[in-house]
C-alpha cells in the first residue's frame, strides 16, 4: 500500500473528524474508503464519457475499473446512458456465438 500526503483546510478537517466520530472509523480508512469511492466515480464518469463518444467499450470500462460488465451495465443504465450496440455489433456476436457452438 502506498502513502499520499495532503493538505486540506480547517472546515474540511473538522467535518473530518466529524464523520470519523459517527462511523467509528480511524481517518485513514475512511479517506481510503472515500478516495477509492469516488476515484472509481470519477473512472466511470471519463469512461463513460469516451463510451458515448465511441471512444470505448464497455467492456473496456469494465476492465479499466475492475467491475464486472454486469455491474458496468448497471451504472450504464442508472446513469441513462444509452448502449451503443449496433447491427454490426449483433451479426459479429451472433458469429462469435456459432463459432462456439
């Protein structure tokens, strides 16, 4: 595990120590359960963002942030993104699924 120092200011601080009395956490893990919360927000919200632009797959979002693609599919849909799925798409997966069988 690595270390990363900050700085935050004074009110940040007190709602700190605020939040860590209320959960009865230690600071350091709640700003890592906190970091890792929202830098995964954060990949999604790029992700899906290269998504629409027909930058990405979803697949790849699911690679990049270490979720399944069901749970990709999920954020997708609670976030309305509208799947980018085409003819072409279907007749190559539809191929895929007889070269298996």
């Amino acid at each position: 595990m690595n270390t990363i120092t900050t700085r935050i200011d004074d009110d940040d601080r007190a709602l700190l120590e605020w939040l860590v009395n209320q959960k009865r956490l230690n600071k350091s893990e709640l700003v890592r359960t906190m970091l890792k919360d929202r830098l995964r927000e954060e990949a999604l919200d790029y992700c899906f963002q290269q998504y629409i632009q027909g930058e990405m797959t979803l697949l790849r979002i699911a690679q990049i942030t270490g979720l399944s693609l069901i749970d990709i599919l999920i954020h997708a849909r609670l976030k309305k993104i509208i799947y980018q799925y085409s003819i072409e798409d279907l007749e190559q997966d539809l191929q895929t699924i007889n070269n298996l069988v």
